[in-house]
C-alpha cells in the first residue's frame, strides 16, 4: 500500500495508512470505485496509464481493475482508441440512488415554486470529493436562467452549494476537505480560503452562503444546508442564476430568507417522514 495516499470515498476522505488495519475495508473494492471516480465531463476516454497516474495505483493492477469493470459492464473499451469510457452499469447505479433519494421528491414543488417565483434555478446537490453533483433541479422560465441539469457538477470551493455544505460541517469534519482544496491548486488557494471564510461569516449571521461570479464569472447564488435524518446527513441546496440582476442585495435580503423558508419546510416534511 502507499502510505499516505488519500482517497476520496463519497463524503470522507480516508487515509489508507487508518484503513489498511479494518479488516472489514476491502482495499481492492475501494480501488475499483477510485478508477471510476477519474471519469468526469471532460475525461469521456481514459487509458490505463492515465488511470494509473490520476490514483496513484500500479499500472499492472489498473489493467485488471479496468477489465473486470468492463465484463461487468461499468467501462466500456474503445479498440480503436485503446482507452475506456463509462459504461451503463454506472448510469444504472446513478438512477438507483436518484429513485431512492426521497428528498427530491418532497422538495420538488417547493423548489419549483420558488424557481417560477424568482426566475432562478433551483437545486439540491451531493458532495463527491471537492466537487458537488446535481441530483435535483428546479428551473424558472425567464431568459437569464441558469441552465444545469441533474448530474452537473459544481466546484465545492467557490459555488455556493460546497460553501454552505461546508459551513454546516463541525469544524473537525471541515478540515480534510480544506486540505484536498488546498492541495489540488495551492497557487489559488490563498483567495479561495478568503472566499470560505467571508462564506462562513455569511453562514454565521444569515444561515446561508454566497456565492458571486465565483465559480462562473456570469452565475451568483445563495445556498443553505439541508440537515436530514436526524441531522446525522447534510445536502446543500442552492437558488441561483444570472451575476448580472443577482447582486449582493437581492441574494441577502431576497433569495437568501425565501430559500431558508424552502429548506425548513423540506427538513420539516422530511423529518416527519424519517420519525
């Protein structure tokens, strides 16, 4: 095993050094999952050198982890390309865990309510290392709509989401996701933490984040977090759209109150659901 390597596993990151003395961990499981997580929107095609490189695992164990996710019909192989893409196994997955999401459903007609209201976009999203996924969406009909879609992937960092995710977390739970940002781009690191901390404060006196042409030039957005089962799990949810008619003002003293209105109804709803 590399010592120290950290793995990105949903919404933690473990070191492998902790994980090598569980003996209920299964190392080479873990190492499968790693291998799909290299794919993203601008990586369709991966080889095995690539896959090698981006997770640090031996070449040799790559070309095995790589076939059997073929003949289990997670990766497809290009002949012509030599290199691997997704397969739908993985979309097969995706819509599972999207039907037993039920916080998409109980949240969709008040997200839609307050997408039609404000001409934004609304949406409830999943951390995955330092990025968030879409896994709801909610759009208004004005032109200046921010068009994403179930699946998209925001930068935990600078969107609006990943800051009112982080900012609900205890500070313990916090710091390893700060280190993998400030590791994957330590040149920008010194104004993104002050991105962070000035969304901190923002979560500390309104109970939700901000975020203005951040991750987008032309997006700003307002996020809050979404406290389920118990408190015990935290999905962010966010209402966003054009920087142009999103200044400071409207996301404080309009979308910010109006989405934490949406999220307490959720919460309430989804906790009388859980009990």
């Amino acid at each position: 095993m590399v010592g120290e390597r950290v793995l990105a596993f949903g919404e933690l990151y473990v070191s492998e050094k902790k994980v090598e003395k569980d003996r209920n961990f299964v190392t080479a499981l873990a190492r499968g999952l790693e291998i799909l997580r290299c794919f993203g929107p601008k990586d369709e095609y991966l080889g095995n050198a690539e896959l090698a490189s981006r997770t640090n695992i031996p070449r040799p164990t790559v070309s095995r982890m790589t076939a059997t996710l073929t003949q289990l019909g997670y990766l497809n192989y290009s002949d012509n390309l030599e290199k691997y893409r997704l397969g739908s196994g993985v979309l097969e997955l995706g819509y599972r865990y999207l039907a037993s999401e039920s916080v998409r459903a109980v949240a969709r007609p008040y997200m839609q309510e307050l997408a039609d209201a404000t001409d934004c976009m609304v949406a409830i999203g999943t951390v995955e290392g330092t990025t968030v996924t879409y896994i709801q969406v909610c759009h208004g009909d004005g032109p200046l709509v921010l068009r994403l879609s179930v699946g998209s992937q925001v930068p935990l960092a600078t969107s609006a989401l990943g800051r009112a995710y982080l900012a609900a977390l205890p500070v313990a739970q916090r710091q390893p996701y700060l280190q993998r940002i400030k590791k994957e781009d330590p040149k920008a690191w010194p104004q993104v933490e002050a991105g962070l901390q000035e969304a901190f404060a923002d979560y500390e006196k309104h109970g939700f984040c901000l975020a203005e042409g951040e991750w987008n030039d032309d997006v700003s957005g307002v996020a809050v977090p979404l406290y389920l089962e118990g408190g015990s799990r935290i999905l962010p949810m966010n209402c966003g759209g054009s920087a142009l008619r999103l200044n400071r003002k409207v996301l404080v003293g309009n979308l910010g109150p109006r989405l934490l209105a949406v999220a307490e109804t959720v919460q309430t709803l989804m906790q009388e659901s859980f009990a």
